[in-house]
C-alpha cells in the first residue's frame, strides 16, 4: 500500500508515468490502471492519503464480486452435476460445453464457459496446504521419463527407470537409476535410500504401482506382501497415495520436476555403459542440488536436514531386508519338504507329514509354517539332491537312523571289547552300500544285549578266524553254541592244503 500512495502523490506532482514505473519498481501497464481508477474516482492525494491501507486495498486492489445471475446460476448448478464427466478418458472441456449449450441455448459462449468454469472450480475445489511433520513421511514415485545406457558390444541402446524420493520436511531428495519397476528393484531403492537419509520415518507413501499395491482401495488398499514386509523391518507404514488424486503425492511430483531441472538436463550427452556407471553421474549431481543454497535463504537442503529431521529417523536395523518369495508345498512321508528352486531337502516336525505347508525363503533363511505358525527354520542350501536334517524334527525311530555313521558303531564296539571293534571295522569295508553295513553291525551289537559281552567276542573271534565278516555268521555261532564249545582263547588254525598232482602251489605263481 506503501508504493500505491507513492504512484498517486507522484502523479499528482505531475510526473510521467514511465518515471513512477521506474521509481517504484511497479509494471506501467499496472501504474497506468491504478491512475486511471484514481482520476475516475475525482479525488485528491490529501483524501487518498487519509484512509486506512485496508480501505485503500479495498477502494483500488479488491476486485468487484460477481453478483450471480439466473443464467450464472443455472450454469453453475450445471457444473455441479456434470463436472464428473471430465475424470472420463477423452472426455473435456469442449464435450461438457456442448452439452450445455444444447440444454441451454441462451447460455453463455465457449469462451464465458471456460473462464467460468475456471473460477467455479477454484472456489469448489480448494486446496489444503499439507504441513509435514519431521520424521513423519517418505513419498517414493518414478519418474515418467526414462534415462537410457549402452550396451557397448553390441551399441543398442537401452532404457532404465529412474526412482525419486523425498523426506516431507526437509526436502531432502534421493534419486537413483534402476532397470526395472519390479518389487525387488523398487524395494533396493527404498532401502538405498533409508540409507542415504541414515534413518527410516514413519510412513512411507508410494504411488499405487504393483510393486507395492497390488489393489487400490480408499480405505484399506492391499499391499503386496515383499513390501508390506520390507516396511515392517524398517518399522514403517505403508500409506499409498489415493488413485487419481495427484495431490497426495505432490511433493515427489514436484521432486520428479527438480531431477528433471537439475539432473536429467546436466548429464553428459555421452551415454553410460552400466547402471552403476550412470548412477555415479546422478549422485552427484544429487549431490549438488541437496547441498545447493534455497533462493533467498542461506540454507540448504542438506542443512535443513540435519537441522530438524535427522534425529527424529528411526534407527537403521544391523541387517538389511532380504526379499523372502513363497511357494506351497506338501511334506514328504520322510518329514522333509522339498524347495524346488534349489531342489534341496529341509526337515520339519514328523507330526506334519502329508500335510500342506508355506514356504518363504530369502537368500540366506528357509521358513516352514502351517497354518501361520513357524515350524522350521533352516540356513538356505543350494546343494541340489541333499538333505538338511535337523535331529528334534525326526521321529524317535528315525533319530537312530539319522545318527548311524562308522564312527558311532566302532565306538559302541569299542565299550564291548577290542575283538567286536576290529570284526565290525572288517564288516563295514566288506559291505557295498553304507545302510547295508550300518544295518548289519546294529543286528551284531544286540547280541551283547541278549546274551552279554562275553558270547558276543568269542562269536567276532570265531567268525574272524573262519574269514567270515556279515551278521548270519555270527548269529550261527550264537545261537548254535558254537562259541560255547570252542575255547575263545584257541586261535583257529588254517587247514592246509593237500597234495595233488594238480595242484601247483604258492612256488609256481612267484
């Protein structure tokens, strides 16, 4: 109001109204319009100079309400019901106002429709200014225009995403390029970014992409499952933006803009061989625009940042999120479950054979649950066709098994007497498969059980001196009473051989 009594009172001194232009700083176009509406007005500087700045701002700056007539007012009611039509794809600006003019042919001109319906909508549909609480929100969006690499063996050019983010606060962006909009890209972009800013907030808003809302709903949208969890390991919610409402997005919307501004237009004409090499380039041109000094202020980004959202963020978790996938599978008669990917073998509980179980697996862990419950938790393999077993999931039966190996036999063996070891040492080399043998020394050591260590040694003597290593020779013994019979400190000689004129004896083979 100050330059507005400065224009009339120069006026009135007689100068011209380029010079008031000038002096003032106001647009002529403008002074000239204030000194008309003076001169129409037929007063003097001394009256002007008098009144309040709000009856100053009133008398020249304020425009003149619009008294709506009946035509105005059925072209308003108009707009009321019909302005939906609009949200439909194809449908503008142009089919509503012949529709219009149709129903109401005295109504107002293409031209008075489009500036009417400017000002209704402004009134109607108002905008609320969001204040964003420090530590509150991350909105995360890609950006519509895509960056391209080479491939330079074979020249082809290929395009890649390019993902934005930005803290509400403070401003604070992370930009990053990535090959695709999958749920394992857009999630090791969040996470990148968690880690760039230090800290995660409380809620993360994404747009409605699939990656991390498989079904858009006003009130309860369905999140896809990798991400829900990716955003409980950092102890996030998901808040997605409404579909079709760009407003709830608009600072990464505006955050698109900035890279397109300050990073898209300053990269090299030269493209990049990687991802990771057209990264390099972005960041720090990220680098520039967060530490860059806002307009009219001595501050920047990174400077708010620190300032008053830094320690508001959450801490980091010691481990990054690991992408889990799922498959259903049903547990095999040996109380193992398959993971088809690896085609390696976990164990679960024996109660739950035949049943149907969830799998999820990351890169580095295996869960097992039925019916939401966790059952078994494994360290991933990917050795295909092997087993991994843990004891207290087998069945008592089957713990035996699991356990059996040379080692535990030769030391049961070993308890018994230095005979039973050595004859059991000679059974396991004779026998072809391992269960064979395994099989074999347990049916040998229940003898010690049945008929005491004593019979069991003399019988392993006896046997090793006839040259015979299975269990059917020493259950002859034992249950025949050969062992009985023979003293068991009476070494067994060999029968020799007879003389025959066929025969030809060791000396002819040396």
């Amino acid at each position: 109001m100050s330059k507005l009594r400065q224009v009339f009172k120069l006026h009135c001194q007689g100068q011209s109204k380029l010079y008031i232009s000038t002096l003032t700083g106001i647009s002529r176009n403008t002074v000239s319009k204030y000194i008309n509406n003076f001169i129409d007005l037929k007063t003097t500087w001394e009256e002007i100079n008098e009144l309040s700045d709000s009856e100053l701002d009133d008398l020249f700056c304020k425009s003149p309400e619009i008294v709506p007539g009946e035509r105005m007012s059925v072209m308003h009611k108009f707009f009321s019901e019909t302005s939906k039509k609009l949200s439909k794809k194809g449908f503008t600006l142009l089919h509503l106002w012949v529709e219009y003019i149709v129903l109401h042919p005295g109504g107002y001109s293409r031209t008075g429709f489009y500036r009417h319906y400017d000002l209704w909508k402004r009134k109607s549909h108002g905008s609320m200014h969001m204040e964003h609480k420090a530590g509150d929100k991350l909105f995360v969006d890609f950006a519509g225009e895509k960056l391209k690499i080479v491939d330079t063996q074979t020249g082809e050019l290929k395009s890649v995403e390019v993902f934005v983010a930005i803290l509400g606060a403070s401003q604070l962006m992370y930009v990053e390029a990535i090959e695709s909009q999958r749920v394992d890209d857009l999630i090791s972009c969040c996470e990148n970014a968690l880690h760039y800013f230090g800290g995660s907030p409380s809620a993360i808003v994404p747009d409605n992409l699939k990656s991390a809302v498989i079904k858009s709903n006003r009130y309860e949208p369905r999140l896809n499952e990798n991400f829900e969890a990716f955003a409980d390991h950092y102890g996030m919610s998901v808040l997605p933006a409404r579909a079709y409402k760009p407003k709830d997005k608009a600072l990464v919307e505006g955050a698109v803009k900035i890279c397109y501004r300050s990073i898209y237009a300053h990269l090299s004409s030269e493209y990049a061989s990687s991802v990771q090499e057209l990264n390099t380039r972005i960041w720090k041109l990220l680098q520039d625009k967060n530490t860059g000094i806002f307009k009219g202020t001595n501050r920047s980004r990174l400077d708010h940042f620190k300032e008053i959202e830094k320690h508001t963020l959450q801490p980091l978790p010691e481990k990054r999120f690991e992408l889990r996938r799922s498959c259903v599978v049903t547990v095999m008669k040996n109380g193992h479950i398959c993971l088809s990917v690896d085609k390696h073998y976990y164990s679960v509980p024996y109660g739950y054979i035949s049943k149907k179980a969830k799998v999820l697996f990351s890169k580095s862990t295996v869960e097992v649950f039925y019916k939401y419950d966790l059952i078994a938790t494994h360290q991933r393999v990917r050795s295909p066709h092997n087993y991994t077993t843990e004891a207290s999931h087998l069945a008592t039966q089957h713990k035996y098994l699991s356990e059996w190996n040379p080692d535990y036999f030769l030391q049961q063996a070993r308890t018994i007497g230095t005979e039973v070891e050595y004859y059991l040492s000679q059974v396991l080399l004779k026998k072809k498969h391992p269960e064979q043998a395994y099989k074999s020394c347990q049916g040998i050591l229940s003898f010690a059980k049945r008929l005491g260590h004593q019979r069991l040694k003399a019988a392993c003597k006896l046997a090793h001196g006839y040259g015979l290593y299975h269990f059917k020779a020493i259950e002859n013994i034992l249950i025949k009473g050969i062992d009985l019979y023979i003293e068991p400190d009476q070494e067994q000689s060999p029968t020799p051989m007879p003389d025959h004129e066929n025969i030809r004896g060791e000396k002819y083979y040396q």
